[in-house]
C-alpha cells in the first residue's frame, strides 16, 4: 500500500485502531492467565494439534494463534500445515492426517452427509470470519459490458456460447455464494453455464489463461486478479449476504469426543487472535505482513492488506470502503456457530441438487456444531454469546433466512436444480 493510500485509510481508521489499542490492552489486564484450562482435569489431552490451510487471507486467526503464542497460553501447539486443495483437507480431515483445519463451512456438512467426498461424522468447533471474499469476472467480459450480476445476464443471452466459471468445492462456500449470485440475476448455474472446481490459489493463473470467465474465490485472490489487470470485482460476498458465514473451524467428531479439553484450547486460541487482529490498524498490517510469506499466502503484503481494511477496487477505477468487510472477530459477532447458518448450507445443497431428499436440517447443525463447547471457550475470555442459535438474514434478492421452516425455504426459489 502506498503512503498515499495509507494516509487515506489512517482516517477512517483512526477511532477504530485508537479504540482497539485500548482492547488490546484491556485484554492484557483482564484476558484469561497463562495456563488457563491447561492443569488438571482440563489440560488439553493432546499438546501439539496439525490444523490445515488454505493460502488465503482467512486462515489467519489459526497461523496468528501460532504465531504470537496464543496457543502456548492454553497448554497447546498448533502447527499450520499448508495444503493444496479443499479437497486434500477433506481427505486429510476424515484420515486424521489433520487433527482440524481452516475449511469450507459446507465442506464439513457434506462430509458429515456423505456428499462431496467420504461420510464422516464431522464438527464445526466455531466460524473463523464473516465477508471478504468476492465474484471476480475476467476484464475480456468486462470489456463487454459485463460488469455485475445484470448485465452478466444481458452479455450471455446475446453471446450463445458456453460460459464457464469456477467455484473451490462443490459443496462449499464459494460454490454457493457463486450460485445464489448468478442466480438473482435470473442465470441458472446448472442450466445455463458450465462450473469448474479450482483450488484458491489456481484461480488467476487459470483465468489468465482463459479456463473461465468467473470464479468466486477468498482473498487475496480477487484483488490479485485486478492487480495482474486480467479481472474485476463484479460483487462481494457481503453483497450476496451481509455477515455471512465463511470459513470454520473444522474437526471429526471423533477427535472432539477424545480430546474434549484439546479442542476448547484451541477455540480459546484462535479465539483470542481473531480477537487480536480486529482490535486495530497495526494488527492487522502486522496480520498481512505475517501470512503474505511464502509459508502462508505466498503474495504481496498490498494483494492483502487493502480489503482487510475495507478498502475496495473494482478494477475499472472505482473505489469504496466497505464497513462490512472481512471481521475475525466483530466483539464477538463473528464466532458463535449458530445453528441456522450450517442449516443454509443445507438449503442450498437441496437447492442444487447436491442433496436430493431433505434432512434433518436441525437435527444435522445440533450434531455438527459444537456449541456448548464453544460457550465454555467463550465464557473463560469473557466473550459474550447470543441467546438464540438462530439468527436472521435477508440475502440480494430479498429473501428473508432465519431457520425456521428450512425446507419450505429450499423449495421456494425458482431458479434451481432440475
């Protein structure tokens, strides 16, 4: 980021980093001791805990816990294992090559339903972010007139050709927010465009060569993609849903049952560093600095930094700051798993025909987020928790989601799958 632009966002920064300062020292006094949940009863079965990434800007509350120790405070050692694909962490997951790993809200829920990969009872410990990531089409489209869900529409009802675009899991985040878009713009994904599957970190070399003419993606891959000059941000995911769930802290089932206290710990951990990096400007330029590195991110401190700050280029020379931007924390906001989020997921699986029956919507959430563990973890940092499991969302095209009748929800959108 240049001084010019640093000077810009030091303004509208400036109460939030001299209010987090101030956090951050609160959290130096009154924060959990050393050793808290770490002798006794309560010390961690398992001392050393392999968590899986993804080289994007969102894993970095886990690499941040490791980093600056927070995981040492509560008796643990997270290793951050960098793997290729969500595929691999999937695969990694269900073997125990990886004891958790930063994932794909619906990659646990359809492992746990046995679509998309292996059956396996799986775990969402607790949400890592909101926001943050976005709906980038090439710049040859956008030279087109191509330049949001609309006019996407308008460009490939006069073009006949096939158009591709790339989501990261098929029943993962990416996919859906990619979906429900195209979809309120009146295109079916399923019927009217070809999707690919591609791992993060393949996204812009893979349009630069001309494999797809979309993707939605985490950053820092979308502003990467305006940065090499090959695409533009069409839409964020915040647009698609404001302070929506992304990425979880993702485990077995099995590995929670034996190694309750271990699991806490590192909830306490990441917890913490979220905590950390949403406290202020310098954490979270110190945040990018870290994960840019070749052993994270592997980009430029500036691929990263600008959005995390709420800072946006569209790459046709608009610019904005977004107060919803990517938050690891939000006082809180951010972390509690709640029940009505993993049950979306599960709508739109049925929505899409990845599921072809209904389930269990609630029955599947309460079996797969842990949510009394997360209180324990919360309470011992005095992070406060809401009252009721569901929350309520109105998502772009106005439909309102709070949980209630899952299935009638599902069923109600008229662009699905056959």
């Amino acid at each position: 980021m240049t001084s010019t632009q640093r000077e810009g966002l030091m303004s509208e920064q400036r109460r939030d980093f001299i209010k987090g300062s101030a956090a951050v020292a609160a959290l130096g006094a009154a924060g959990v001791a050393p050793g808290a949940w770490a002798a006794g009863s309560d010390k961690p079965e398992k001392e050393e805990v392999r968590i899986g990434f993804i080289p994007l800007t969102d894993c970095a509350s886990v690499v941040m816990a490791s980093v600056l120790g927070f995981d040492k405070k509560y008796g643990v050692k997270i290793i951050p294992s960098k793997e290729a694909s969500w595929a691999g962490v999937r695969d990694k997951l269900v073997n125990g090559e990886l004891d958790m790993a930063h994932v794909l809200y619906g990659l646990v829920y359809g492992v746990h339903l046995g679509i998309g990969g292996p059956k396996k009872d799986m775990a969402v410990l607790m949400n890592l972010n909101h926001n943050g990531q976005a709906l980038t089409l090439s710049k040859a489209l956008a030279d087109k007139g191509a330049v949001d869900v609309a006019s996407l529409a308008k460009v490939m009802a006069a073009d006949k050709r096939e158009y591709t675009f790339a989501q990261t899991f098929p029943t993962g985040t990416h996919a859906m927010w990619l979906y429900y878009w195209l979809a309120s713009g009146g295109i079916n994904p399923m019927s009217d465009a070809k999707v690919i599957t591609v791992p993060p970190p393949q996204m812009v070399a893979n349009m630069r060569v001309g494999n797809m003419d979309g993707f939605c993606v985490g950053e820092p891959w979308n502003h990467r993609a305006i940065i090499d000059g090959i695409g533009i941000t069409a839409a964020t995911t915040q647009d698609v849903w404001k302070d929506h769930p992304e990425k979880v802290l993702g485990t077995t089932s099995d590995f929670v049952q034996k190694y309750p206290n271990t699991a806490r710990a590192v909830i306490m951990a990441v917890l913490e560093a979220g905590r950390w990096i949403d406290a202020g400007l310098q954490n979270k330029v110190k945040m990018a600095e870290t994960i840019a590195a070749k052993s994270y991110v592997n980009t430029s401190v500036d691929a990263i930094n600008q959005r995390i700050l709420g800072r946006y280029q569209n790459g046709l020379g608009k610019t904005w700051d977004d107060p919803n931007h990517m938050k690891f924390f939000n006082d809180g906001s951010v972390n509690f798993p709640y029940l009505s989020d993993g049950m979306w997921f599960l709508t739109q699986h049925k929505r899409w025909g990845l599921l072809k029956e209904h389930p269990d919507y609630l029955g599947v959430a309460r079996k797969v987020n842990q949510i009394e563990l997360y209180k324990e973890a919360a309470s011992q940092l005095k992070v406060s928790v809401p009252k009721d499991a569901m929350r309520k969302s109105t998502l772009i095209d106005g439909v309102a989601w709070d949980g209630k009748d899952p299935a009638k929800y599902a069923d109600s959108f008229k662009i699905r799958a056959a």
